[in-house]
C-alpha cells in the first residue's frame, strides 16, 4: 500500500508502505530515486567529519535512511512528520530509539537534489525551524555552496553562506570547522 496525493497522513500509516517516504503536515512525500554520486560524496565526507568532532561529546550522527518524527504532542505514534535528513546530529540521547529520533535533532543537513531542493528551501526550512533545530545546513553540491542557519529566538536568524574556497563553521559547535572543499567531488 502507498499514500494517495490528496490524503494526509500520521507515522501508524508510514510504517505500512513501501519504499522511502516522507510527511510533512501529513502529506505525503515520496523520496525516489536515488541520489546521485555526488550528494552521497558530500553525505559520507560531511558524516565523517561530524563523527569524527563528535566522538566522546555525547552527540551521535545518524544518515539517510533514518526516521525523525516530529509532533505537537507526544503521540509520536500518531506525529504528522516524519522526516529522512541526509544528516542528524541528535545530542539528546533520550531522544534515540530503535526506530530513529523522536523530536528535533541539534543539527541538521539536507544535500540538495534536483527533486528535493525545493522542499528542503521551503516546506524542510519551515518544519525544521518550527519545531526548534538548532542549526540547519542546506548544502548544494552543483553550485559547491554550504548555507547555515542559526536558530535565535524561535527562528533561523542567523545565516552565513560558504562557497568552495571557505572554511565552514557551526554557529553552536564553535569548535566545528571543515573546510568545503572536502565535501566536493572534484
């Protein structure tokens, strides 16, 4: 069974299809087709790094398939957002479970693709900032440019834009930099 265009949904109905989805407001999105070379060169070099920084500081890094249920309430059984960053930064333990997070990462990272890029500017941007991430990376691997947005106030104020030749920095894990460069097949 798989969702119909004009129903909305909750994670009960998602764990019942095949193939990879998404919701949003409970509606349906579909995750097909696979990425391409390049969006999984920049997932797996950006994993690394994170991985890499965060090794004994309490915050794991999970990819892409992986379930984050966002909700109003704490009926994550019934949440109308399920959501497959390409990377989570998730520092809450208690927000771990056998079947993904439940509730907003830290950190979050979309690699943009053709099919996707558009939902991850605009209806990814809105839901990741409504329910309080802290930080959200938008990185695109044909224009070699990484975005950041800071979380200040309940909304993504903060932005800083790198390009190819920059260093990036995490505006909550000051620590964090990473060159761009490395997250571009060359």
């Amino acid at each position: 069974m798989n969702p119909q265009s004009s129903k909305l949904y909750t994670y009960a109905d998602y764990v019942q299809w095949d193939g990879r989805w998404e919701l949003i407001d409970g509606k349906a999105y579909n995750t097909s087709p696979s990425p391409t070379w390049e969006h999984q060169f920049t997932v797996m070099e950006l994993s690394f790094a994170f991985r890499s920084h965060f090794q004994n500081k309490n915050c794991y890094v999970a990819i892409a398939p992986f379930d984050v249920r966002l909700s109003d309430s704490d009926d994550y059984m019934h949440a109308k957002h399920v959501v497959q960053p390409d990377i989570s930064v998730i520092c809450n333990r208690n927000n771990l479970t056998p079947n993904g997070c439940l509730g907003a990462p830290t950190l979050i990272v979309e690699v943009l693709s053709p099919s996707t890029a558009l939902k991850d500017r605009n209806e990814k941007f809105k839901l990741y900032e409504q329910f309080h991430v802290q930080e959200y990376w938008i990185v695109d691997p044909v224009y070699k440019t990484v975005e950041v947005f800071g979380l200040e106030d309940g909304f993504f104020k903060k932005r800083e834009a790198f390009g190819e030749n920059d260093t990036i920095t995490s505006f909550i894990f000051t620590n964090f930099s990473l060159e761009a460069k490395r997250l571009f097949f060359q």
